[in-house]
C-alpha cells in the first residue's frame, strides 16, 4: 500500500479511469462482434447499422486515448472490409 498523499490519490483516480475506460473497450467489442455476427447470418442492413455504431465508439475511444488511434482504424478497417465481402458474396 502506498504512503505518500499523492500516491494514494493516484491510486483511486487510475481505478476511476481504468473502470471508463474498460466500458469504452467493452462497448466497441460487443458492437463488433454484434456486426460480425449479424454479416455472418446474412442480416446486412442490421450488420451496416451495428457498424457504424462500432466505427463511432471506436473513433470515440481514439479520442479519448483509451485506444491507440492506428488500433481503432485497423478495427475499422476490418470491420468495413468484413462487411464489404459479405455484401458481395450475397
């Protein structure tokens, strides 16, 4: 445990941030995977919808710092070639 004021208080502020953060993570999987999910079983229009979501969480947590901004354009960039590939093999 630390001794130091400032220690302790950096403590509690990386918990409060690392909680933010992990909902900003949390948040931009579960759109992915409900995009991947909904372009697998053929649910295009949902699958575009539940993208854009994604793409705009990650853009989000770009900014924010959460995610490196190169790590959310190559997660867009999957995700927009993914669905891509699903609408052409329909």
């Amino acid at each position: 445990m630390a001794n130091k004021q400032s220690a302790i208080k950096r403590i509690r502020s990386s918990g409060r941030k690392r909680l933010r953060n992990q909902l900003y993570r949390s948040r931009a999987r579960t759109l992915i995977k409900r995009a991947r999910k909904l372009a697998g079983e053929g649910d295009l229009e949902e699958a575009r919808a539940a993208a854009e979501q994604a793409i705009t969480t990650l853009d989000k947590a770009a900014v924010r710092g959460i995610i490196h901004r190169n790590n959310a354009s190559r997660r867009k960039s999957r995700l927009i070639r993914m669905l891509a590939n699903a609408e052409q093999a329909e």
